[in-house]
C-alpha cells in the first residue's frame, strides 16, 4: 500500500480528473492525511470502512460545482430562504467510519452540524458508495450532476428495505429540502455553457415563471 505521508507527492494531475483510491486504511490514518493536505488542500478526500478516495477536480469538474452554487444562491436570495452553506467542508463520523467532502452542501433553514443537502460533480466514477456515505452522515438530500443531468435522493430512513440498492435514499423528481425549487430551470441554465446568461436566465425565470427561459 502506498504510503499515506508520500501520498500527495504521488498523485500526478497527466489526465483531466484523476482519482486515487486505497484499501485497508485505518482512520487515524485518514486523520493524518486530512491534517498533512490542511484546509486549502484541492483534492476531495472520502472514506468509507477503511476504503479511501481521493479525487484531483478536473477544470470541468470545477465549473460545474461553482455554477451549481452560484444558481442556488441567486435561489435562496430571489426567494428569501434561510440557507448556511457548508461548501465542501469535511464532513466526519468516526464512529460509523465514514468521512466526504461533497462539491456543495448546504444547511437549510438553521445552521447544523451536517447539512441537509450534500451535491456531488460527478465526471468520473468512483469506487465508494456516494448514497452509503451520506447515509452514514446523516444527510437528507444527495443530488449528483451528471452528464448534463440531475439525479436527487432522499433518505428514507423509515422504509429503508424497499431502497436497499440505494442506501435507504429514495429517487425523487423534486427536492423534499427545497420543494419549491424548479429543477427543469435549474437543469436548463445548468446546460448552458456561458456562466453569465446561465445566471441571468434563472434569475429572470424566478422572477417570472411563466416566461421561457
């Protein structure tokens, strides 16, 4: 196994998106990784029961976090919602061996410890199960951006059985967080490649919701 303390010398950025993961590693070892990288560190960092991933953003990876961001924030001031964004803050529970960064997360309402909304980029995949992980963290929301597309989930934890294959999230169409959120808009100005018109045709489609952005 590679040696964690030589780990982020190792990791070379040759492909657009690349991703490292690890076996068999104990969580003070992840600990000590998270303390060697410090806070301003550009690698996303998840664990899970001892498998740890470690993700080197691409330049479209990034794009798409900070659109996502910027639209939902334009959201909660156009519509006067009471958000805490948390970012990509590490997010840890060493008692359930579990520990994410996701792209964008957001505490809706009040401010808490986790957030109730964790949005992932994804443009490669991974070997960790995302919707375990958040599950474990006890995160209401998970959206992934994937493909031009968004994919919701949210926790069940009352019927956890029927969602087996998707860590007791069930797949949604709208957000249960944010319920009045259009998420066509949202998917519509998301695809548009121009960030500016992106955030001026959401602005002008919450503003009036009748008009075809």
């Amino acid at each position: 196994m590679i040696l964690l303390n030589d780990l982020t010398n190792r990791i070379t950025l040759d492909d657009p998106e690349e991703r490292r993961v690890l076996s068999r590693v104990s969580w003070p070892q992840y600990e000590a990784l998270l303390a060697d990288m410090g806070d301003g560190s550009a690698y996303r960092v998840h664990f899970l029961d001892g498998v740890l991933e470690i993700l080197a953003p691409s330049r479209n990876h990034e794009i798409g976090k900070t659109l996502i961001g910027n639209l939902l924030e334009l959201y909660f001031l156009e519509t006067d919602t009471e958000f805490f964004p948390m970012g990509s803050t590490t997010l840890k529970k060493p008692e359930q061996q579990a520990g994410g960064e996701p792209d964008e997360s957001y505490c809706i309402g009040t401010d808490k410890e986790f957030p109730d909304l964790a949005i992932e980029v994804i443009v490669t995949s991974g070997s960790i199960n995302r919707l375990e992980l958040y599950r474990r963290l006890g995160v209401r929301e998970v959206w992934f951006w994937q493909k031009n597309r968004l994919s919701l989930y949210h926790q069940r934890e009352e019927t956890p059985v029927e969602f087996m294959e998707t860590a007791g999230y069930e797949p949604i169409q709208q957000s249960e967080v944010l319920p009045d959120l259009d998420l066509e808009l949202l998917t519509r100005c998301l695809q548009n490649p121009n960030p500016l018109a992106a955030a001026k045709a959401f602005r002008q489609g919450l503003k009036d919701p009748g008009k075809d952005t």
